[in-house]
C-alpha cells in the first residue's frame, strides 16, 4: 500500500500531510498546488493579493474570486455565531477573516485528495487537524492534543476516521488573540472538535478570547455539536459534555500546572 507523507512551507507554519493508497501523489500535487492558491489569494500579508487589495479599497468584492467572499461570509457568521468573540474586524477597517481560513483550506484539502482516490488522509495545518478514511487496514486516525507548555506531554487522545480538531493557544505564540483591544489571557489553550474544520478554527479563536468566559460559549457549542477542552489559565483542564476523548468528565488539574 502507497503511504506518503509530505510537509509544505505555506501560510507561516508547516502543513503536514500523511496519505494512503492510490492517488497518494496525485493527492500530494493537488493539495501543494491549492495551498500556495489559497495564500496568494487570501493572505493578508500579501500585498498583491486579492483579499488585502479589497481590504485596503483597491478592489471591489464582485472582482474577487469566489474565494474572498466565501471566507468573509464564513468569518460574519462565526462573528453572530459567537456573540462577537470571533472578530474578524478586530484589527479596524475592513473584516480579516484570518482566523478560520486555515481551516477552511485544509477542508478542501481533504476533499481534493479524496478525489484522488486516497483512502486515507490525514491533513495538519500548524496544529489543526482534518482526517478521513483510515491510516491503514481500517485502523482509525488517533490525535494527540498537546498540553500547553508542557512539550511532549499529551492532554487527551481523540481516534476516529473523520476527524476535525483545531487549537488555539498562547504558549507558543503569546497572547497573540485580542478582545477588546487587549490580548487574551484567561485561557491557555481551546480544542474544539467539528463537522468541519473551518468553523472548529474560528470557534476555538473566539473561546480563546474570551478566556476565563469561555465556558458558556463551549457549553452552548457543544449542545450544537462542536465538543471541546478547554485549559483555563490556572491549569484546570474543563472537558464540554460531549468530548470525545480522554478527559470527558469533571474538571481535572494538568499536571505541572500551578
């Protein structure tokens, strides 16, 4: 059996990509070609791209590929989704839907390869996480999820063949998510699991932000089917009523936590 794994410079960080069976390079190709798409068509650091000359009033909507106002329709959504948590106007001016086109990339990423005719793929966008299929004689996928500032060390184990997990944290990065105009604190790291990993993207964002608030958003998710795990900034790791991994139960303390 073709197994294939691949990683790709795009987008500041490192997509991972692990294929299996036939169409194991086709995939590789097609979904190499559509991430390097994706970042000169959406990024915002870009200058020449479509979404940054909209942004700055050089470029109306309807002469931007589809692509534009697919994102910024998906990031207003998250936006009334969350009570305003997931802000893509954030940063002032025009929205910047930055925060769930990750997810929204590696989504059509899975798709492509499935084209392909792969029977597995498993694709990691610097830490969020979309799989189908199976590694491998019907094995299922298995996810670790890193506990925050603890290197190596796991906080729970998620298996399944299609899987959707994002994290949003502040241990390798900073509080680099603002609310308010002040950076978010209250919370070390959110994992949420979705039908999808665009909205798995913008809704750990959004209960990042909200930090120490968290949890009535989570709770409210959950009942929509967007389970989570949320580490509170004093370790206290607080798994929603529908997790499906390890730490599905009451409240628990990381360990090296304070």
């Amino acid at each position: 059996m073709t197994r294939l794994v691949h990683t790709e410079e795009v987008w500041d960080t490192v997509v991972s990509l692990h294929l299996v069976g036939p169409g194991a390079e086709d995939a590789r190709d097609a979904i190499v070609a559509w991430v390097h798409e994706v970042d000169a068509t959406l990024s915002t650091f870009r200058p020449e791209s479509p979404l940054a000359r909209w942004r700055r009033g050089e470029l109306e909507l309807d002469a931007c590929p589809p692509a534009v106002r697919e994102v910024l329709d998906l990031a207003e959504a998250a936006r009334r989704r969350t009570g305003g948590a997931f802000d893509p106007g954030w940063a002032g001016g025009r929205p910047d839907p930055t925060g769930l086109v990750k997810g929204w990339a590696a989504d059509e990423a899975v798709a492509r390869a499935l084209a392909c005719g792969v029977e597995g793929v498993q694709v990691n966008a610097g830490g969020d996480v979309r799989t189908a299929g199976s590694p491998g004689e019907g094995r299922p996928w298995r996810l670790g999820i890193e506990a925050p500032g603890l290197p190596g060390q796991l906080l729970d184990v998620v298996a399944g063949a299609e899987l959707c997990l994002a994290t949003s944290g502040i241990d390798r990065r900073g509080a680099h998510v603002y609310r308010h105009g002040r950076p978010a604190r209250g919370a070390l790291s959110v994992t949420v699991a979705a039908p999808d990993l665009a909205r798995a993207d913008a809704y750990s964002t959004a209960a990042l932000a909200l930090g120490a608030d968290a949890p009535a958003l989570l709770d409210d998710l959950d009942a929509d089917g967007f389970p989570s795990l949320l580490v509170r900034a004093d370790g206290e790791i607080v798994a929603s009523a529908g997790w499906p991994g390890l730490h599905h139960g009451p409240a628990s303390r990381m360990v090296g936590a304070p």
